[in-house]
C-alpha cells in the first residue's frame, strides 16, 4: 500500500472513531479505539512503540514512546488538547527524524469536527506524497 493510501486509510479510522464517540475523553481511550479501528480494517499497527534517545552513539532508554506506528512507516501522535500547537508539531517531527520515518499525524480528537484536528507533518520530503 502506498504511502498516500495507508495514510488517508488511518485518517478514516480516526474519522470513524471520532463520529462515534465524539470530543471530551481522555487519549487513552482513543488510542485504543484507533487501535480497534484498524484492527478491524486488517491495517497493521503497532501501539506504545518505545523510542530510545540515540545520543553522541549510544542508545539511552529515556521512557519516549510512540503512541501508535502504522505499518513501521507512520507514526500518530494522539491528542485531546484545546488545540494542536508548535510543540506538538516539533514533538512529531523529532520523532519522526529519530526513527528515520517520512510521514507523522498528529490527531486531536478534542476538537467538533475532526477535520480540523488532523495535522500531517513531513520528515525532510516534499508534502505532495
């Protein structure tokens, strides 16, 4: 599956999810509903993925997790936050670069229509995949 395709596939589970249960609980029960989400649609995922620190050639076990990597090429970042700001952005991005992975979404189920939640960041590539 390409690139493009698995992510438009995750952004409807969200959407799924999202219609379903709407805004107002806590990341945990979205990540797991996600989690069931793409279960369900055969998508394979992996779910608090650890993320060690490669400092000066030395992996340190800092307690990093991914919240859930689809298919060990897209990270997602799950969310409940008023709204998504620079932090959380730079938080996907560096993740991403320690992985050495292209594509990240940052998904706020905290917010009316989920559309408006959804950010898309890019490792070091053209945003037209």
């Amino acid at each position: 599956m390409k690139l493009k395709e698995l992510t438009e596939n995750v952004i409807a589970c969200a959407i799924e999810v999202h219609r379903c249960l709407g805004p107002g609980l806590l990341e945990s029960a979205y990540e797991q509903c996600l989690c069931h989400e793409m279960k369900i649609r055969g998508l394979p995922f992996e779910k608090q993925v650890a993320l060690p620190v490669k400092y000066k050639g030395v992996c340190l076990d800092c307690g990093y997790r991914i919240d859930i990597l689809v298919d060990k090429r897209v990270v997602l970042e799950i969310k409940t936050v008023n709204s998504i700001s620079d932090i959380h952005v730079a938080q996907l991005l560096t993740y991403l670069k320690m992985m050495d992975l292209r594509v990240g979404l940052l998904i706020n189920f905290n917010v009316p229509l989920l559309k408006d939640g959804i950010k898309r960041v890019v490792n070091n590539y053209d945003d037209s995949i």
